[in-house]
C-alpha cells in the first residue's frame, strides 16, 4: 500500500501520522517528549520508513448535540431517546426506553400511550398480553411490525405503575414521536387509546367521541380506536374496535 493510502486510511480512523524532525527526536536528545507530545502520542522508532509519532485524535464522532429533533436522522433520534433525562421521575424508574418497532417507511403507523413493564424490560412496545392483542389487530387488516407497520409511544419511558403520563412528560417526549412520524410518513395513523388519541390530536376530547371519525394530524389522516389493554377488560367494545380498523384499512387503501 502506498504511503499516501496508508495515510488516508488512518486518518478515517480517526489516526494522524506525523514525522518528526530529526533534532526532535527523543532517543537521540535528551528532551522528554512526554511534555510535549499530545497526550495519546505514541513512538515508534523502528518504523520501517521512518522515525514516526502516530497520535490518536479526537475521533470526528458526529454528534448531534445542539440539534433539535425535528433534524434528527433515525440513527440520531434513537441515540437522542435513549440518553434522554428530560423527565427525572422516568429516568430513575426505567430500564431502558422503548424508541419504536417496525418498519421505517411503512404506510400504517401504530401510537400507543406509554411502555408497560414488559417493553420496559424487553425495549420494544406492545410486547405484552395487550401487545399480543394489538399483533392480532393489525393482522386482522393484513398488517404486522414485521412486514409493514410501525409502531411507537407517546412516552418512550415505561410511568411508574404505568401511571397516566404527566402533562410535562408528554411535552418532554413528543417532538422525539413527532420526529419518528416525519420520518416514517405513513399513509395514515392510527392511535390507540384516549392518551396517545389526545396527545397526538391536541385535544381533551373523550375517546368515544373521538372513535367513528377520520381526524388529521398535521395533513395525516388519523384513526382513533380503543386501547388494547381497555379490550382485554372490556371485551364486547372489540365490535367498535373492528369497526375502527376497518376504516383504518380503507385508509391505507385509498
Ligand atoms: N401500552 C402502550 O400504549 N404501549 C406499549 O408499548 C405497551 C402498552
């Protein structure tokens, strides 16, 4: 490899290669280059082509600190949620945040409210007995995070005693669901529940007025139905959620 390729080669790592010159050599004078070599430099006197001092340099990490969340590419928005502090009461009660499931650029978006204790421990939402509920749902109208869905909170960190989320949790996280929804662009949206309907739609409407119509969030059509941890405890409301789905299913189809 030439000397010129080498170089480059080391300095995408993020390693500078410098020669030195000849009176700076610390074998052969009695300096201590220990005061003056960047911290990180190492020698090499034996280098086949020269005396030559290879230092490490900041690595050119690309950090996103600064940016708001509405720039963020996904790689970016996921680092950003999960080293979130916003709000300490989650922080100090969570395992992990739970960022979002799915496919990236699917046409239907899922939104919950919160992760329980099951996507708090496994990092992915809906993953417990009312995710398994959602999973039959969305199969119901020939969707499924695997293959063509995507599915995210309004809070990324599991409330205490899954406790309803605070007005000020929801400001904290919103613009990282707002980010996530820029960024998939789905066809249409369908919330799940009165807190992620509310939340998303900015209103304080009860959910059953919220259901049997179309609303939009910033030009997305959206599609209200029941949570379902409410259909597990209120089984004969599934009637009204197949209802809802169905108009999802149109949605997506028109
Ligand atoms: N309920 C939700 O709203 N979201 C989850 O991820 C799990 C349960």
């Amino acid at each position: 490899m030439d000397e010129r390729r080498r170089r480059e080669l080391l300095a995408a790592m993020g390693i500078r290669l410098w020669q030195r010159r000849p009176d700076r050599l610390p074998w052969s004078s009695d300096r201590d280059i220990s005061t003056e070599s960047p911290a990180g430099s190492v020698e090499f006197p034996s280098s086949p082509t020269g005396p030559w001092e290879f230092r490490l340099e900041e690595a050119p990490i690309p950090t996103s600190q600064g940016v708001p969340a509405s720039r963020l590419d996904w790689e970016a928005l996921q680092a950003r949620v999960a080293a979130c502090t916003a709000c300490a009461e989650l922080v100090a009660n969570r395992t992990q945040t739970v960022f979002g499931v799915g496919v990236r650029d699917a046409d239907a978006m899922v939104v919950g409210e919160a992760p329980g204790a099951d996507e708090d421990r496994i990092g992915e939402p809906f993953v417990g007995r009312a995710g398994k509920l959602l999973d039959a749902m969305l199969a119901a109208i020939g969707l499924s995070r695997r293959e063509n869905c995507y599915i995210a909170n309004i809070l990324k960190c599991r409330p205490p005693n899954n406790r309803d989320p605070r007005p000020e949790e929801v400001a904290n996280c919103l613009p990282y669901l707002e980010r996530q929804i820029e960024l998939v662009a789905p066809r249409a949206l369908l919330a799940v529940g009165r807190i992620a309907a509310q939340n998303l739609l900015g209103v304080t409407t009860p959910i059953g007025r919220l259901r049997g119509k179309i609303h939009h969030y910033r030009g997305i059509p959206v599609v209200v139905t029941y949570h379902p941890a409410y259909l597990l405890r209120s089984p004969l409301e599934k009637r009204k959620a197949w209802e809802d789905l169905k108009r999802y299913r149109r949605l997506l189809q028109s």
